[in-house]
C-alpha cells in the first residue's frame, strides 16, 4: 500500500467531494497526506436533491480542514451536466500546481427510477454527468499531460456487473458504461505513460443507508460490516502510487467480499 509521503510532488483532482463523509473526501484527505497537492471539485445542488442533503460545510470545509494540516488545496465548483466544466476543472488545476498527474473521477449523479418511470431527461443527464464528463476529464487531463511518471485515471463504478439493481436504471446504465470503457483508455494511454483504473467501492457508509439497510448489508458481507469511505481512498491511494504503475485497465471491487457472495 501506498505510504505517506508516496506523493510528494504530485497534483491531483478529486471530483465529487462536496460531503466530508463520502468518499471524495476521503480521498482527498489520503492523498494530501501522502504528500499530494489536491484539487477538489464539488456541485452541491446536486445533493440538496437527494434524500441526505447537502453539507453546510462541504468542500469548503474540507479545504480548509486540508490546509490546517500544511497541504496544498484548492476547491472548485462546476457542473458536471455543463459539457465545457471537465475540461475548465482540469485547467483550474493545472493553473494551481503547474501541472496534474492524477484525476480520480470520483463524481456521480444518483437518480432512483424503475422501468416504468424512466424519463429520456433523466438517462441523458445521468450519462452526462457520470458517462460523458468521465470521458472528458479523461480527455483533457491526458492532452495536458507532459509524460512526467506517475501518469493516473481512477475511475469509479458501482456494482451492476455484480447483481441486479432495477431500482437505479439510469445511474447503473451510465456506471456500467465506465466499467466496460476501462479497458479500451489503459490501452490508448498506456503508451503515454498514464495508466487507468476502475474502482467498485461497495456498498459504501456515507450517510444514506436507513438501519434495516444497514443491517441487511452488515449482516451478508464476509466482514461483517459497511465498506467506508476510507477503504476505497486506500485503494485509490495505491492505484495513483508508483507502486502500481504496471497496473492498467482493471475494475477492482474493495468491499470486503460483499460481491464474491453472489
């Protein structure tokens, strides 16, 4: 696993860490203290939708939790929808820290239909945010890229590939689309020395779950417990590290065997 200080030096962007109990947050508090400058990216109005709500804080706070610490952050805000943000979210960084190694499209747009009340509006924003901004941060990260090592894409899923979710059409059906796309960006950018991953959280704490939710869940994972937002900034922090650099194209679930039960 990746240790601190494994980062020194290295730029990241972190999208979706409007809440400081999710896993974009997480993410940005291991990396900053593996010696990473970090970029957050957060959109707000996005949760005060859902059922959780947003954070009276959010990536504000965070930053300026990041920064009591000595590390260097910045915050921007920006919707994903907008299809010019990705490319502005990666400039932002690259004026911040003179140049980006690392972008962990950790962002996500949640949407709750079944068959019956699927809505075209909703499947295309749905792809917008999740499918569409993943493959232009993507996009504009590598153009910008300078070949430096240390060259990293993390991705994120969910897991349809793993069971059913008929309840969550339009977020799986846009996930599942990052999953497949995987494999075909390691081996475009592999030769540019930039490696790309894909990261299955689990079922993941962050402050959505009702207790018969959680229940059931604890009670059917192997650890006998939620998957946490730390666990998945673990992985990621070995997946963006010098350690893993001949580790490419690959989805990897950290859910403590929550998928291997079928």
């Amino acid at each position: 696993m990746a240790s601190a200080g494994s980062m020194e030096g290295r730029a990241v962007l972190v999208t979706g860490a409007s809440r400081r109990v999710a896993i974009g947050a997480a993410i940005a508090r291991r990396l900053s203290a593996d010696g990473a400058s970090v970029l957050v990216h957060s959109w707000s109005p996005h949760d005060a939708e859902q059922a959780w709500g947003a954070d009276p804080g959010g990536a504000d706070a965070l930053v300026e939790e990041l920064r009591s610490t000595g590390a260097r952050a910045v915050h921007v805000r920006a919707d994903l929808a907008d299809p010019d943000a990705p490319a502005q979210i990666v400039e932002a960084a690259r004026r911040a820290f003179g140049h980006l190694d690392v972008v962990v499209a950790n962002h996500a747009r949640s949407s709750g239909q079944v068959l019956e009340e699927l809505t075209a509006e909703e499947i295309d924003l749905s792809y917008a945010v999740n499918t569409r901004a993943s493959l232009l941060l993507t996009k504009a990260f590598a153009a910008q890229h300078d070949g430096r090592p240390g060259g990293r894409v993390v991705l994120f899923t969910s897991g349809q590939y793993h069971g059913a979710m008929p309840a969550e059409l339009p977020y799986i059906a846009s996930k599942a689309a990052l999953h497949e796309l995987t494999p075909s960006l390691a081996v475009h950018l592999m030769p540019r020395g930039i490696t790309v991953n894909c990261v299955d959280p689990g079922p993941n704490d962050t402050g959505y779950a009702d207790e018969a939710t959680r229940t059931h869940v604890s009670t059917r994972n192997p650890g006998r417990r939620w998957s946490t937002p730390e666990d998945a900034a673990k992985l990621v922090a070995w997946l963006v590290s010098d350690e893993a650099d001949w580790v490419t194209g690959q989805t990897i679930a950290s859910d403590g065997g929550w998928s291997a039960v079928g």
